[in-house]
C-alpha cells in the first residue's frame, strides 16, 4: 500500500510572530531615540550656558558673582553681584510656595477623599485649566488686579511690588500641586484606609495618620517640581514685581528676579557679542543648575521616603 504524503500550505499566522518582534524593535527603538533626544538637547543647552558665560568668569571671580549685591553691568563702575536678584528670587519663590502648597494639597485632600466621582471628574480638569493660562496673563492680572488690592490693605505698597507677584505666581503653580498630590494620595492602597477605619479611626484621623504620610514621598516631589517652577517664571515677575534689586529683599517695593535680569538683558540695545551677553549664559547657567539640584533633590527625596504595597 502506497502512502501519500500531504504538504499543508504555510498559514500567515505562522510569520505573525516574526512581525510582533519586528514592531516591538522599532517602537523600543524608537522610545530609545527620544530619550536621547532629550538627553541630548538637556546637554547641548548646558553646553550652551556654560560656553556662553566663560567670557563672563575670566572677567568676574565666582565670588563677586555670588557674593556681590551690586548688580550694574551698564554703570561705571560695573558691578556684577547677584547675591541680591538671587534673595529676590528666594523671597518671590517662597511667598508663592506659602499659596500654592497648603491649598494645593488641601484641594488634593478633598478631590482624593472627600469628593464623589461625578465631582471628581469635573473639578480636577477644572482646576487644571489654571496651568494653562499664559503666565502674561498672570502678570497683567498681578499688576492690574491685585495690586490695586493689596495698596488698599497696605498704602506703603509700590505699584511694582514682590508680594502680588509671589501670590499670583502661587496660584499659577497651585494646580501642579494639586494634580500632583492627588494622583498620588488617589493611589494609597484601599486596603490601607479600611484597615484604619476598622480600627475605629475617624476619617480625619485616617488622612492625617494613614494616607499622608504614605503620600509624602509625591507629595515632596510635588514640592520640589512647583520650586522649580516658580524659579524660572518671567513673565509674572517681570511686569508686576518690577526691575530694581532690592536689599535687604522687601516684598513691598519693587525686586528683581534672575530671570527678569535675563529679560532685560535680552530685550536691551545691546548687541549680541557685548560682555553684558556673557552676563545673561552665567545667569542661565547658575539658574540650570539650581534647577538640576532640585530635579535630583527630588529623586532621592522620592527613592527615600517611597513606600512600596504588595
């Protein structure tokens, strides 16, 4: 008897595998290019600052840059200090923080436990819209809206002052906050609240004592980001905090931030190869790398106080 041997056509599904690693490849690939993209557009803007400021430090000492609170490149004598701009920008950033952080989490607390769904789902977009208004507007709105207001409490107010501009600025930075923290006080374990409430604890003991404190770590970074954030706003202080450095900082009368010092260089008559440009690359540099402090303050602030949940 004569046996017959059948050859079955090759199905498509049997290449599908050979596709599936196919496409995986180009998408890690392709995520893999993007991250060095940035990584590589972070490291030329660097490269950018420091080459630009060299000029800079061959004529100034890093001393009478940080140490120094003269600030008057166009006068003569020339003074290049920035200790002054620099607790400007400490005391505009901190009265921003003092708005933006207790009642950014306050508004996270009540989004993530006491707020229903329905709500939830209409409240956070709302809140977040705030983050998408031109911070030109802010400044509009310090200097026009909240000024007025505050010369009416306290007539020693100038028309520039450093307190409208760390309110409004807090506002802005307020729904980063929030967002933030709600994410992650949204993200505690369920069973963790049950387990404090089966022990007899009142809601509010259950925020204060349970979910918060497993919410820290994002919480700080949360912080962090917003510090960030309010160092590197213009616009909000370049038009209602003013263009005078003040010393000792008095949030009253007009200040100067770094980067309303970076403004007025740029938007000057001076031209691009002037020292002065030397001066806006070294205050960009000590801005970059005050933010990458911060960026890496915040990772370890996160890998320390993080609590893992099985």
């Amino acid at each position: 008897m004569q046996a017959t041997l059948t050859v079955l056509p090759r199905t498509p599904s049997l290449a599908a595998p050979r596709h599936r690693r196919l496409f995986e490849a180009a998408v890690r690939y392709t995520l893999l290019g993007c991250g060095l993209i940035a990584v590589l557009v972070a490291g030329l803007t660097a490269w950018t600052f420091f080459a630009g400021s060299l000029p800079f430090f061959e004529k100034v000492s890093l001393g009478e840059f940080l140490g120094s609170i003269r600030w008057a490149p166009i006068t003569v004598p020339e003074g290049y200090g920035t200790l002054a701009l620099i607790a400007d920008t400490a005391v505009i950033t901190g009265i921003s923080l003092l708005v933006a952080v207790p009642l950014g989490v306050l508004a996270a607390v009540f989004l993530s436990e006491y707020c229903s769904p329905r709500l939830r789902s209409f409240l956070k977009p709302v809140l977040e819209i705030l983050g998408g208004i031109p911070t030109v507007v802010y400044g509009f709105f310090a200097l026009r809206t909240v000024t007025p207001w505050l010369q009416e409490m306290f007539p020693s107010i100038g028309f520039w002052n450093g307190l409208s501009a760390g309110i409004v600025m807090g506002f802005m930075i307020l729904p980063l906050v929030a967002s933030l923290s709600e994410d992650v006080l949204y993200a505690v374990p369920r069973s963790l609240r049950e387990a404090a409430y089966a022990l007899g604890a009142t809601r509010g003991e259950v925020i204060l004592r349970v979910v918060l404190p497993a919410a820290m770590s994002g919480i700080g970074a949360a912080f962090i980001l917003a510090l960030s954030r309010a160092i590197g706003e213009t616009m909000i202080v370049a038009l209602a905090a003013g263009r005078t450095p003040a010393w000792p900082p008095d949030p009253t009368q007009p200040m100067m931030t770094l980067t309303t010092t970076i403004v007025n260089i740029a938007t000057g008559d001076h031209e691009a190869t002037a020292f002065i440009w030397a001066a806006l690359f070294a205050i960009g540099a000590l801005l970059f790398v005050v933010t990458l402090s911060l960026n890496i303050a915040s990772h370890f602030i996160v890998k320390r106080f993080r609590e893992l949940y099985e």
